[in-house]
C-alpha cells in the first residue's frame, strides 16, 4: 500500500510538471501567434507603401517621356517645316 502511493505521489508530480510545461508551451505559441500577425501586418504596410511609391515613380518616369518626347517631336516639327 505505502509503495502504490508513492507510485501515485510520483504520477501526479509528474502530470503537474507535464501540465506547467504544457502552459508554457502554449503561452509560447500565442507569442509566436502575436508576432506572426504583427509581420503580417507589417508586411501588408510595406506593400501597399510600396505599390504607392511605384505607382508615383511611374507617374514620374512617363511624365518625362511626355516632356522629353513632346520637345523633341515640337523640335522636329519645327525642322520639318523649315524645310
């Protein structure tokens, strides 16, 4: 009898051990969980941060094309009636 409750002392050490690591466990996944959604987050900032800034650059760089273009074709025009 007194060996059965030390057997039964040790399992229900051993289940409390199990049971603290397993909330520790948890509590470390729900961080892992937060931080995941955190990058996400960040990551969803970048992007749209990033297509605005390529959307302006865009914007930009054909914006040139159309001042570049318009004063080389006025120029030619320009020749081509001298002509």
């Amino acid at each position: 009898m007194d060996n059965l409750e030390k057997r039964i002392d040790s399992i229900e050490k051993i289940i409390q051990k199990m049971g603290i690591e397993i909330e520790a466990i948890r509590a470390d996944v729900r961080l892992i969980a937060e931080g995941h959604v955190m990058l996400n987050e960040k990551f969803t900032r970048f992007e749209s941060e990033y297509i605005r800034h390529a959307a302006e650059m865009r914007h930009d760089v054909l914006n040139l094309y159309r001042i570049t273009y318009g004063e080389l074709e006025r120029r030619v025009k320009a020749l081509e009636t001298v002509k």
